[in-house]
C-alpha cells in the first residue's frame, strides 16, 4: 500500500535493480529442458496424420520438427510477458513513461542470429523433407521430378460434383467407386476431375493433391499397415462439397488381388463403354457416355457415370 516501502531502497541504491534478464533466462531454460522433451517425445506421436503410410509418417516427423522447435520460442515468448506483467507493472499513480532504450548492440545481434538461425533452418528442413521422401504426399502435377522407387501401383482418381471414382489402367482400366490399395507398395495417383476443381485428400494417408479438369496431378504414397482411411474432397465444389467423401481401404497384397481381379470381372460389361483410360477426359464426350448408359439402363441415378456396386463387396 504504502509507496515507499519495498521500491524506496532500490531507487535510492541506483545499481540494486534484480538482473532481470538472468531470471528470465533461467526460467526460460528450466520451462524448456522440461516442455521440449514432452512436446517431442509425448506429443509427437499423436500429431497428425498419423503414421498409416510413408507420406504421413513424413509429415507427422515434421510436425513434431516444428511443433518442438516452436516450443522454446513460444516459452520464450510467455514466459517475458508473464514476467513483465508481474514485475514491470505500471505502479498505481505513476503515469510518466518508461525510459527510452535504444542502442544495445548485444541484444539486436542476438536477436538477429537466434531468429536468422531458426528460419533459415526450418528452410533447409522443409526442402530437404520435400525432396528425399520422394513426393510427400503432395499433389506433383503431371511430371514428377521425385519418384519411389520400385513398380508402382497406379491408381486413377477421378473427382466430378459431387463423388469419386477410381480407375485401375493396370487392372483393364476398371472404373469403381471403392479406393483399394495394397500395403506396402508404393501407389501412384493420377488426380483429376470432370468439371470443376476438387481436391483429393487421403487424410490417414498423408496424401492431398488437388483434381483440376483437364489435368494430371500426381501424388505417391506407400501404405504402411492395412486398414480403413477418409477420403475427402477438400476444395468448395458446389452445393454437395460437403457430402463429397468416402471412405478407403489398404488391405494385404493377396486380398488386394482378390479384390481387384473380381471386381475387373464384374465391372468388364461397364468397363467396355467406358472412355479408353486416358491421364484426362473430355467431359463432353462423357456426358454422352453418361446418357448412352441411362438409355441401356444401366449406372445409377446419380448421373449414370458409377458402375454399379457389388453388393458382396464390404
Ligand atoms: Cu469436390
């Protein structure tokens, strides 16, 4: 209460000012030594996407780069500002302003390395992670400079308003609405669209490539273990965007060839009138397509493009 009674003897002393900075160094140094290790090593794992596949086990790694190396940055950052609420209040009926500080070399050299050093940094990281992993999942357009290696599974995916449809070329170029590929090869995605602009996004995969009409957008990925993922389309394409999803499967080679061999079966009647598998379609051509299957009786009522399911698939 009473102005005088700590403040008064350190005013008058001139030099007994608390080394401010020395405290708020080592209380950045112990809040990091403890936040960074959790952050990386308890945190880390849970990032997104997850580590279904190589692309998103890639970009999990990154995050957890990111968000560990952001972590003593932003302890840094709290941890002044809760010292400087606490210890550099506005005393009560002090209204003069602070004194001007200006020219101290040490601090603006350290300022300039630490945050040159981090950025300039986390640039050869992101370069060096979009190089080596051989494509990150990331949608490469039609000539990829950064290939698997091994043979690739080649997947077509085609995004039109308001579904997705896969093609198999390695498989008589079969057309169907289920996303199925094997574990442990590396897949080749062809992305693009019969109208507008989707973009599809295998989330537990890791892999997001934009679907533009009259483009091939290529993305690879290798799925690690087996099991269900979310297939979005994650570009506003029209009234039903939000509906435009689905769900896929990575599944054991044998029961992947199973799967595909049966299924290039079923489909051979509705595969013969498909247009030839092609890296881009004229959507003209396949709205004549589309009525030519209404007239025949066959596709479905959503247009006529999707093969019909096969109701003993899962
Ligand atoms: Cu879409």
């Amino acid at each position: 209460m009473t102005a005088g009674s700590a403040p008064a003897p350190a005013a008058a002393a001139g030099r007994s000012e608390p080394r401010h900075g020395l405290r708020i160094l080592v209380a950045w140094v112990i809040a990091s030594a403890i936040c960074t290790p959790i952050v990386y090593y308890v945190w880390g794992p849970h990032l997104p996407p997850g580590t279904m596949s190589d692309s998103a086990a890639g970009q999990q790694w990154d995050n957890t780069v990111l968000a560990t190396m952001a972590t003593p940055v932003i302890l840094g950052v709290w941890i002044y500002f809760g010292y400087a609420l606490i210890f550099w209040r506005q005393k009560d009926g002090d209204t003069s302003d602070g004194p001007p500080i200006h020219g101290n070399t040490r601090i603006a050299l350290t300022w300039i390395s630490v945050t040159s050093a981090i950025v300039l940094s986390l640039a050869a990281f992101g370069t060096y992670e979009l190089v080596v992993p051989a494509g990150a999942g990331a949608g490469e357009g039609p000539a990829p400079i950064w290939k698997p290696d091994g043979t690739t599974l080649q997947v077509q995916v085609i995004g039109q308003q308001w579904a997705w449809t896969f093609r198999y070329p390695q498989f008589g170029g079969m057309e169907t609405a289920q996303l199925v590929i094997p574990v442990g090869q590396p897949v080749q995605f062809n992305v693009t669209s019969l109208d507008v602009i989707h973009d599809f996004w295998a989330y537990q995969l890791g892999v997001k490539a934009d679907a533009n009409p009259g483009v091939n957008n290529v993305a690879y990925t290798t799925a690690k273990r087996t099991g269900g993922f979310v297939v979005r389309c994650d570009e506003l394409c029209g009234l039903w965007h939000g509906a435009m999803f689905t769900y896929g499967k990575v599944m054991s080679t044998s029961a992947f060839q199973a799967w595909a061999q049966q299924t290039r079966t079923s489909l051979a009647p509705v595969t013969k009138m498909l247009p030839a598998y092609a890296l881009t379609y004229d959507p003209t051509s396949i709205a004549q397509i589309s009525q030519a299957e209404l007239k025949l009786g066959i596709g479905g009522a959503g247009g006529g493009y999707y093969p019909p399911q096969d109701p003993s698939q899962p």
